[in-house]
C-alpha cells in the first residue's frame, strides 16, 4: 500500500509540532491554515509558536511538507486531522467553535474516502455528533507537552484512538500511519477516548496538589521537600515521572479546562466534584505564594518596592502565558514598579506599564527583590553575585531553586524557594555588602 498523505487543518501548536514529525517519520504531509500571513510567515521560517527544535525539525524535513492556506490542497490528503488549539477562558471554559468551524471547512474540501480525525481535545460525546461516514471518523487523543512538544510528537508512549466501532479494524491508512511511530494503539469507543485525555489529566492535578500541600507543610516544619521527592520517585504505585515537585498553580489551560469539564458534567449529572473543586482552590492558594513572600518580607515595609521579575511564560520553553503565574504574580502589583524579562515574552506587550528588561540582569538593577517566575533554563547561570551587585534590596524568591542556596546566602540574599524554609543571607555576607 502507497504511504498515506497526511494532512493538518490548523498550524497551531498542536498542528505544527504534528505535521513536523510526521514528515520526520517519511509521510508527505499538507499543513492548512485560513491566514495567509500565518502561512507565509510560516514558510519563511518565522513559527507562531516556540518549541525547543521544531524548527530544524521542519527545516531538516521541507521536502515532504507543504504549508498553504488553500484549503482545496487537502483534497489529495487521505487523512485529514483537525489540529487547532483549543481556546479556553480563564475558567477553563472551551471555545469550541474554531473547531466546529474548520471541521466545517476540510469536510467541504476532502474526499468521501479521506479518514478525519479529531485531534483537539473536546468533551466527551462531541465526535460522534459529526456528520461524517463514521467508517471515516476517528478521535485521538494528543498528548503533547509545551517545552517538550517535538519529543512527545516524534516518540509518543501510545496512541488513543476513538472509534464508532472499537471492536472493527482500524482503518489500513491509519493504521499504517500510526504504526510508523512504533507504540501501542489502543482503540476505544469515542467517549472513552474524549474522557481518556481528561481522567490523565486528572491524575496530573492530583499529583500537583499533593506536592503544593505536603511543600507548604515543609517550609513551616523545617523539612525539605526535595529530600523527600526521591523516595516517593522510588516507589512503584508513584513512579519515577510523577509530577511531585511543587509549583505556583496550575497554568497552560489544559489541566483546568479539563478540571472545568469535569465540574460541568458532575453538575449536569449530579456526582460529586468536591475533590475537583479542592484542586483548584489549592491552585488559586499556591499561585500567589511568590506574592505573600514578597508583601511579608518587602511591601509591608516598602509598599513602592521595586520588583525585578524574571520569567512570564507559563512555564520554560514555551511562550504561552495562560494562566501563568507571573500575571496572577503583577495582578497584586503596581506594574510600573516591575521590570520583566523572558526569552520569549514580551514583557512590555502583556501588561500596561511593565518595563522590560534586555538581559536578566538588567532586570535586577534597583530591585528591593527579585522573583524567578520561570524556571528558563538560562536562569540557572545567573551569578548571584552578579544579582546582588545589581539589587538594592537583598529578597531573592526562587520558587524552583533554580539558583544554588549557598551561593545565594554568601552573596549576601535571602533565598526562598518552595517546600522548605526561607534560607537567610550570610552575616559576614551582609556585612561585606
């Protein structure tokens, strides 16, 4: 059989990183997008979106990938996915209609033949109200990790395949395009693959909200919670890629528009979400942990404090900001009082006011504190030295600890990172300074 044509309606995150690494696996592949400004940015090598080595991924693989927004090119596609973005609010309420909408679209431009397969992730019960042939109609679940896109996309650990009849052979065009990635299949009737995103997503949150709680204890009980995070990474029915290491909340969206999801249908069925609920308060709670360590130690004393912040994106190696900690972090604050920095955000762009800072350093000059919002891996070189030279104040909150705590403390700052207590500045530090 003549390897499938695979093409990609949206060139979003989802849809860029997807078509990227099926042509990687040797299929021709058709990206669409409705813009043409995003396509022709696009093939000119500027991406919408930051991903560690997606662009060499398309750049290495160019021959076997067409980026155009002329819809008619997916007609000579024998599997069409719909890969947008889900929008969602900061309720984690979904937009679905971007996804009604293109779904509209390539049905009008495939074939009868051609396989559509949703790859946005919808609550249960959506795929089957689509009007297509179910013979041609599958769901599959994506898995994909902003700052590890090209990795999940490339070497997927399995794939969730929704079908009308899970018991029926998976079409041979498919199969033979999934087999290409060398992982188990794993088909099951619609619902079960649309809820199958949800409830991994759900053992995420709980994993979270253990660590955020148990951290929180640690830092008033004089324990260290990076000690304890090796023995549980040691125990079988925990495993050794738990997410145990603490954070500032959930943020990215998916986590808690799915949260939401489930809320909506406990609700709408009378279950009980308690629990669910109990995650996102814990979340609300630990997203303001780098506030409450700045108004205790700075602002109560110094209510016009100047603030260095480093870091806006959500999180490291992605540009997106939803739900990130830093903004939860500069609601509290006068933002013409803060200096920003990160790789890819533009700071004076997200919020009115913010100064942005060329270098991180830059952003430390004057600072009565500085935070690390995120944990940039081109943070961990900063020289706290260097910090402290550039500082007025001597508060450095670290919530990832990322920077050394005994370099810190002898460079005369007081460092507060999650899950332990506050480490104090040397005394011959200070008196030196």
């Amino acid at each position: 059989m003549t390897a499938p044509v695979i093409g990609f309606a949206g060139l979003t995150h989802l849809g860029l990183n997807m078509a990227a690494a099926s042509a990687a696996r040797g299929f021709r592949v058709v990206g669409y997008h409705a813009d043409p400004e995003v396509v022709d940015a696009i093939n000119a090598g500027h991406l919408p979106v930051a991903e560690p080595d997606l662009d060499d991924m398309i750049a290495r693989n160019h021959e076997r990938l067409t980026f155009t927004s002329d819809v008619t090119a997916l007609a000579g596609c024998d599997i069409v996915y719909i890969s947008v973005d889900v929008p969602t609010d900061d309720n984690g309420q979904s937009d679905l209609a971007p996804i009604t909408d293109i779904i509209s679209t390539a049905e009008r431009a495939i074939s009868d033949d051609a396989l559509l397969v949703v790859l946005c992730q919808v609550p249960p019960g959506f795929t089957r109200t689509l009007s297509r042939n179910p013979a041609r109609l599958y769901y599959q679940v994506e898995t994909l990790i902003f700052g590890r896109a090209v990795e999940r996309a490339m070497y997927p650990e399995r794939f969730i395949v929704g079908c009308a009849k899970p018991d029926a052979a998976i079409d041979p065009r498919l199969e033979r395009y999934l087999g290409a990635f060398d992982c188990p299949i794993l088909p099951m009737r619609y619902e079960s693959a649309e809820l199958a995103k949800i409830s991994i997503n759900m053992c995420l949150v709980a994993s979270i909200g253990v660590a955020n709680t148990m951290a929180e204890v640690c830092e008033h009980v004089g324990a260290d919670w990076s000690e304890i995070i090796p023995a549980l990474r040691l125990d079988a029915r925990i495993g050794p890629k738990s997410y145990i290491a603490p954070g500032l909340g959930l943020a990215g969206g998916n986590l808690e528009r799915d949260l939401a999801t489930v809320i909506g249908l406990a609700d709408r069925h009378a279950t009980d979400a308690g629990i669910v609920r109990a995650w996102l308060v814990n979340s609300r709670h630990r997203k303001d942990w780098c506030y409450r360590v700045l108004k205790d130690e700075v602002l109560a004393a110094r209510p016009d404090a100047v603030i260095g912040l480093l870091g806006l994106a959500y999180k490291e190696d992605t540009h997106s900001t939803k739900n990130a900690a830093s903004l939860a972090l500069l609601d509290h604050l006068d933002a013409t009082q803060v200096t920003a920095h990160d790789p890819e955000v533009r700071a004076d762009t997200l919020v009115p006011g913010l100064r942005r800072a060329a270098t991180p350093l830059d952003a430390c000059d004057g600072a009565d504190a500085v935070v690390i919002d995120t944990p940039w891996p081109a943070y961990r070189d900063l020289v706290p030295k260097e910090i402290a030279a550039r500082m007025r104040g001597r508060t450095l909150i670290d919530p990832y600890g990322l920077l050394p705590t005994p370099v810190v403390t002898a460079a005369g700052l007081d460092h507060f990172t999650l899950g332990r207590s506050v480490d104090r500045a040397s005394e011959s530090a200070v008196l030196d300074a």
